[in-house]
C-alpha cells in the first residue's frame, strides 16, 4: 500500500480492499457493516490533518454503501447534491489513496467533479441542483433507450431550496422513472414519528404489497365504472393514511411516491427498501434519517461547528490555532458592526441564506433577534424579501457569499435595482476563497453587479475600512449598495470606537510617484503597495491609489491620472473580464485616451482550481512579487533594472 495512504499504520480488515463499488458487493450485511466503521475513522483522521466538510460525510457512511450496493454504478447514474456528503463516495470509487490530497492545491477536489472520475455523474458545490440534473439525465436516458436507473440524493439542508421543489414538480408531472433520495440529518425537515411511520414505510416498500396493488389496479380497469370508483376510494384512502401517519403528503401533492423515514444508520433496512422500490415505476422519493456527524462525539453535539472544519485535534476536536495573535476576520468585524449600527438605528436588520455563522449575522441573531432573519438555501427570496422590507423605510443587510449571491442576479436587478431600493449587499468570500475551489471562488460579482445601473460598488482595503464603508451604506439611501471583502483575517489596523462616512465615488492617494500608477480595489491594496516598494529596487518610482469605489469610479482622481502617467495598472480579485480594470479602460475610452498603456491584472478568463488562498494569489501573480514582476514584464522603464542597495 502507499506510504502516503494516511492509515496505513492502522489494522483496517475491509477497506484497503475496496478499490470501487464492484468490491462492496461481495461482502455480507456485517461486514458492511464493519467496513462503515473503518470508513468514519478513516474519514476522521485524514480531515482532521486537512479540514474539510466533516459533518454531512459522517452522516451518510451507511446511506452511501447502501446506494452503491444495490446500484450498478456508474452505468446507474448517481447524482450527489453539492458534495458535502460526497467523501464517503469518493473513497468507495477509487480515491482512496489520494483522499488525504482533498482540497489541498493539485489534489481531488472537496466536492464532486466530472473530470475526477466517471463515478461522479454531475458536478456541484452549490445546493439544490441533483433533483434538476436528474431528471436531466432521466429523459436523455429516455430519449436514448437505455435502462440505466437514475438517483438524486440531496439533503444536508438542501431541500429548503426552491430549486429542488421546481424540479420535483417538473418531474412529477413528467413521470419519468427517477429515485430522490432525501438525507434529513435535521438541516432541513423535522424528525418525525417513528413506530407508525416505519411500519407503513415496510409496508408498502414491500413487493407484496406492491404486486397486490398492481393486480387490483389491472383488475378494476377491467370493471368500466364501477372499476373507477373502487380505484378512486382506494387511492383516497391510501393517500390518507399515508397523510396522518407519514410525513410524505407534499412529496405526493407533487407526484412522487413516498416511502419513509428511514434509519440512515441501518444499513440492511437500507439496503432492503432500496432493493424493493429502484424497479417502481414513476419518481420515487426516499426518506431517510440520519445524524450529521455521526460516530464522531464532537460533530454530534455541534453540528454547525462541524460542518466544514480546519485541521483539528482528532482525540479533542479542538481546531489547530496560530499561536500568534491574529487580527480579526472581516467577518466578525463585518458582524460587531451591524449590531453597533443596529443598536443606533432600529431599521437596520439582517438577513442571511442558511449562513449566520459564516456571515457573522449570528451576532446580530444573538444581539437583537428579532431583527435577524436566516431564510434557509433561498438566495432569491433573501433578496426579494429584503426589498419587500426596503419598501417600507427598512434597511435591510443582505450578507450571502459572493459565489451564492449569482443565484439571485435577477432578483438583485428586478426587485431591488430596478425600484431603487435602498438594499445593503454584504458580500463575503469575495475573491479567491482557497481550498473550496471554483464553485466557491467569488470571482464575478464586480463583474455582475457593475452592470445593474444605480448599483454603488466598493471594495475595503481592510478591516476598518469594511466599517465605515457598512456605515457609509446604510446612510446612503438613493438604491441598493454592495460591499465585498475577502475571506479571512483582516490585516491587523487598529479599530475605532466609531465609524467614518465615506464621499461616494471617492478613491485615496496612499503614495505619490511619477513613473507609475497603481489602481488597486479592496483586498488588492496592500499587495499594490508592497510591490511599489519592490518596484522602488529597481528605481520605479510607483503610485499607488486605494480606488474604494468600483462604481461609480473617481472621475476627476483618473482625469488627473491619464494626464502625468503613460503607464497605468489596475489590480483587482475579480475576473478581468468586466470587472474594475475593465471599468477603467471604459472610461479612458470615453475621454478619448490614446498616450497610457493599460495593464489590466487580476484574475484571468478561467476557472481557478482550489489551494490556500497564499498559492493561489502566488499562483496568479496577485501577490505583490507577482504583481511587481507583471508590471516589470509589461512595460519598458528607462531605468537600469537592477535592484537598488537599501539602507537598514
């Protein structure tokens, strides 16, 4: 076995023998059972040195070896919701001794990725989409002739989406011969009542049942009228019972047959009920209860602490901490804010998407909780709801990640830009997020919301400047803001007790030059001015602009820029296709600039792979050696390039 397999030391019976899913199907129940066990630990150790997505994984050990053992992947297509429950999958397919690679730079990815392996059918790592590509693939199987089973599994609070109900009803009226899967581990449905519930479930999941309600239902089509009514009344009085004893009314209302809850944890009822219900006819759902972060005691009791961790203390679950001081993140300096701007102004209220922990709303939520609203994996309703609220003289702070806030684009122009509503976008994970990767990466939104008219856009370039830029937002009440700022620690500046208002559309010189001008936006800034100093060894004498504002740009700051400097560059975290830089050359093109040279630097016209933040920014010359070597591969300086001697 490789060196680098991480539990290689350990004395693991089944699991370095299970190389694909072929390999479950030769052991019995126990052995499954057993293979369950070493899975968790295995799962256990490998993130606790990585981080990852711990909690959901845990809860689907059993769920995931049950699927695979009674369908034949991947002829059968098996669709994974996100992938926060997808590790177990990836083990189980092949990835086994390359899974202590996940969501480090150049390894596999933390979420399922079509270009990984042939085992993963659709790749995602925003919620709600398996139900949707499903039933996708269900009608081209339909359309081909094949006679391969398809099977959405979604949950982890996936199902408080509206996009997952659009597709259930799309494919309840469609008919087509699809299995969801539904993983409640509490973030999404209640339990529900068990004894009744389980009882019911075995029995119509039974093939007995199921051949006897087939022969009544060919039988009574025999009977003309009489025949109708029998299979009315039966059909009423199934539907009824399942209604009272059963939590399956809406997945019926919506035209899939219901079948649960299940254990999540059992895996032969699993495998039985799976065994009884993949040859039905018609869309299946399949409800199933399980722990999120079973096995693991921490996980268990802190499901939200668990859900995606850092590298921890696997005996302890403590995460790892810097024994340095860091500064704070802009996210809970982000969260303090809005409850001291709150505390102010009774307007002011919060709103979030299933993320009150990763915004820092969940300050706001403990603080003043009436003024906290957490809408669950709904950005679109965030949004509209967050207008509806403006109408009425309301000051709503809209905090979604960035890559999230794209599902709401058309709310954002429609219900908010278009009435000039006084919204608050608070846009965390802005840039380049690390180990999540490109479904995570906020990339785009300079790009996307610079197009909306009347939309203001700034971008701090630290902690402090996130402040007053909220307090600046929330006095400004001519249409919607958007504030974005990056993930991670702040940059360590001191902190006032209050807040200053910033002028709209206002940049700030940080350092005079002549050869040069650097227009820096947002988290950008520091690096711009690190790699003036680097610029200084060479004798470039380099200025450097803290832009502030996306839109509307400082017009009368550029003017004076196009007039002393030939050369000019824009540094942004943001695709260079539409964003911040590309707002520039707009402008000089308006003006009639023809005597600068542009150097438009940021992120390139790709999709960006997953690593730390620090490689990726190495990666793409966004640090401030790589932005300084860009600016000397660029232009031509009349100057000996030569680093210059410095004095100590």
């Amino acid at each position: 076995m490789s060196s680098k397999y991480p539990l290689a030391e350990t004395n693991y019976k089944i699991l370095p023998s299970i190389n694909s899913p072929d390999d479950l199907k030769r052991l019995n129940i126990h052995e499954l059972e057993t293979l369950a066990g070493e899975i968790r630990e295995f799962i256990i150790d490998t993130i606790s040195k990585t981080g990852g997505h711990l909690g959901a994984s845990l809860g689907v050990v059993e769920l995931t070896l049950a699927v695979h053992y009674v369908f034949n992947a991947p002829k059968d297509k098996i669709i994974w919701d996100t992938g926060h429950q997808g590790y177990v999958h990836k083990i189980i397919t092949g990835r086994r001794d390359v899974f202590h690679t996940i969501r480090q730079f150049r390894g596999i990815s933390g979420f399922l990725k079509r270009s990984e392996s042939i085992y993963d059918v659709f790749g995602a790592g925003h919620a709600s989409t398996s139900i949707s590509a499903a039933l996708g693939i269900a009608t081209a199987r339909d359309f081909d002739g094949a006679d391969y089973k398809v099977v959405a599994i979604i949950g982890d609070g996936a199902m408080t989406a509206g996009l997952a109900y659009e597709a259930m009803n799309n494919a309840g009226m469609m008919r087509k011969n699809l299995i969801v899967i539904l993983n409640d581990n509490n973030m999404s449905i209640s339990p529900n009542v068990w004894a009744v519930s389980k009882y019911f479930t075995d029995l119509i999941a039974s093939a007995h049942y199921n051949k006897l309600k087939s022969f009544i239902w060919d039988l009574t089509g025999q009977l003309d009228g009489m025949g109708d009514r029998i299979r009315k009344l039966a059909a009423r009085v199934e539907g009824g019972v399942k209604a009272i004893i059963t939590p399956g009314m809406l997945f019926e209302a919506l035209g899939f047959r219901y079948f649960g809850p299940v254990n999540g944890h059992n895996i032969a009822k699993l495998i039985k009920i799976l065994n009884e219900i993949k040859n039905l006819n018609g869309p299946i759902l399949v409800h199933v209860i399980t722990q999120k972060g079973k096995g693991y005691k921490p996980a268990e009791e802190d499901e939200q602490k668990y859900h995606g961790v850092t590298p921890f203390d696997k005996i302890t679950g403590k995460m790892y901490k810097s024994d340095k001081p860091q500064p704070p993140s802009y996210t809970k300096v982000f969260g303090e804010a809005v409850v001291q701007l709150a505390k102010r102004n009774n307007k002011i209220v919060g709103i979030t998407a299933a993320m009150p922990e990763g915004t820092g709303l969940n300050i706001l939520a403990k603080e003043i909780p009436e003024r906290f609203f957490d809408v669950g994996i709904a950005e679109q309703h965030a949004v509209t709801f967050a207008a509806g609220l403006a109408t009425e003289g309301y000051i709503p702070i809209c905090a979604i990640y960035s890559t999230f806030l794209q599902r709401a684009f058309d709310q954002i122009i429609h219900d908010v830009a278009l009435q000039h509503l006084h919204v608050i976008f608070a846009i965390d994970r802005a840039g380049l997020v690390g180990a999540d990767g490109p479904t995570h990466h906020g990339a785009f939104d300079l790009s996307y919301l610079r197009l909306i008219p009347g939309m203001v856009i700034m971008a701090p370039k630290d902690e402090s400047e996130l402040r007053d830029m909220l307090y600046t937002a929330t006095i400004y009440n001519k249409g919607p803001v958007a504030i974005r700022y990056p993930r991670g620690n702040g940059v360590g500046v001191p902190l006032k007790d209050d807040f200053d208002l910033i002028e709209i559309g206002k940049s700030e010189i940080l350092k005079e030059g002549r050869d040069i001008a650097i227009l820096a936006i947002g988290n950008m800034v520091y690096p711009a001015l690190k790699s003036a100093e680097i610029l200084q060894r060479y004798g470039i004498d380099a200025m450097v602009v803290n832009m502030r504002f996306v839109k509307p740009l400082d017009e009368k700051l550029l003017d004076m820029i196009f007039e002393k400097f030939n050369k000019v560059v824009t540094v942004e975290e943001n695709t260079i296709r539409g964003g911040f830089g590309s707002a520039v050359l707009e402008y000089a093109a308006s003006k009639g600039v023809v005597n600068v040279k542009f150097l438009i630097h940021g992120i390139p016209d790709e999709f960006i792979e997953h690593g730390t933040q620090p490689e990726l920014w190495q990666m793409l010359k966004l640090d401030a050696n790589g932005i300084a070597e860009k600016i000397l591969e660029t232009f031509e300086f009349d100057k000996v390039l030569i680093p210059q001697k410095t004095h100590s």
